[in-house]
C-alpha cells in the first residue's frame, strides 16, 4: 500500500490565488512528521514545512501553511498568494517513528499562470 | 552557509566503470542518506548512517555501496555501474530534528 499519495499529477493555477496541494498517508505509528518539499526545473530539493504528529497547531512558514486533518491522516499544503516562482514540483513525504528514511509521494507539478 | 555539496553534478560514464559521487555537509549532522529519484517512482532511500562508522541498508541498496568515516562524508560507491543506476541521486543531512536537508543532486547517466 502507498504509503504517502498526491492524488493530483498536476495542477494549473493564476498567479495570486491560493492553491491546495493534496497529500494523504498511511502510518500505524503515533510519532510520525509530515513534509514538504518543492523541487524547480533546476532539480534541488527545498524543504517548505513540517508538521509533527503531536504538533497541535498548524504548522505555517511564510505563505505556506499545512493543514493537517489527522483523523483524515491527511496534510495538504496551502500556498497562498501564489507567484509564478511557485511553479514546481512539490512532494509529501513522511518519518514514521525512529524511521531513518523519508518516504515520499509521487508529486504534484504546479505550474502558476501569469 | 549550512549545507549539502556533492560533486559531480552531472556524470556520464560507460558500464562497468566505477565511480564515487561525493557527498558533504557543514552541520556536524549525524544522520545522512542517499536517495535516487526517477519518473513514476518518486525518491527512494539507498543508504543511511546515523553516525561515524553506522551505515545500513535502505530501500534499494543493490549495486551501491557507502562509507562513512568522517562525520561530514557520506560517499556514494558504484564499483560497476549498470543503465538501470542512471538516475539522479540526492545526499541528505539531519540532525535529530526533523529538518532534512538535500543536497544539489547528481544526474547520472550510464551509457
């Protein structure tokens, strides 16, 4: 079973609308960590957010925010304000327990139209 | 300027040559891994260590091998490549939070 799924291979937006990119995942574990990362034409990975599993509050970082619905076990990524530097690819991925490895989803490629 | 370097950042080689991909970090990390990503697969884990001397296997470690006898080095081992390796494979570093962090990548390609 997918262990983390972008259920949207791509999506299109305008600039400055906010854009919701979906991840839901799958764990037994009680301590996990959720993040994201986006990933340009360039090819580097940049971390965006992280969100504990005990975390009570939303974790946000500038105009990212994660809104994660634990009961759902998912933790969509909220971009507000989008601008065309924002066109990427983005990935979920999760830490599960005293796991050394980041599991990742297949990613959503977000491209933001002028 | 905390981070992840690895040299080189594109390679074309030929089966059966081996190669080393570099791999260092400035953090005084414990953690490192090596992941490779390709289409329709996402980034899966090859290697990880958790400190000097502790490396263990991740989710495809078939054809590679590491080391880790510095802190700072985590070197990525192809003693014979093979087309299937061409990939592009990212280090990453962590400490005992939880912020990860990659390297610039390394496109691979075996001919």
């Amino acid at each position: 079973a997918q262990k983390i799924t972008q259920t949207q291979p791509g999506m299109f937006v305008q600039e400055k609308e906010a854009v919701t990119l979906d991840c839901t995942y799958d764990t037994s574990d009680q301590s996990y960590g959720l993040f994201w990362y986006k990933q340009p034409s360039s090819g580097e990975m940049i971390f965006l957010i992280y969100q504990g599993s005990y975390d009570e509050q939303n974790a946000t970082e500038g105009r990212y925010s994660l809104n994660f619905q634990k009961a759902r076990k998912s933790a969509n990524l909220v971009i507000s304000a989008s601008q065309l530097g924002d066109s990427a690819m983005y990935f979920c991925a999760m830490r599960e327990g005293r796991a050394q490895k980041l599991v990742f989803g297949q990613g959503t490629r977000l491209t933001i139209n002028p | 300027e905390a981070q992840v370097t690895q040299n080189p950042r594109y390679l074309i080689t030929v089966t059966g040559k081996k190669l080393t991909v570099t791999c260092s970090q400035n953090m005084n990390h414990e953690y490192m891994s090596w992941y490779r990503q390709d289409p329709g697969l996402g980034l899966r884990q090859i290697y990880y260590s958790m400190n000097v001397e502790v490396t263990d296997k991740g989710d495809v470690p078939e054809g590679y091998k590491v080391s880790r006898k510095e802190k700072r080095n985590f070197p990525l081992i192809l003693e014979s490549p093979s087309p299937n390796q061409t990939s592009l494979y990212f280090c990453a570093s962590r400490d005992r939070l939880n912020e990860q962090f990659f390297g610039p990548g390394t496109r691979l390609t075996v001919l």
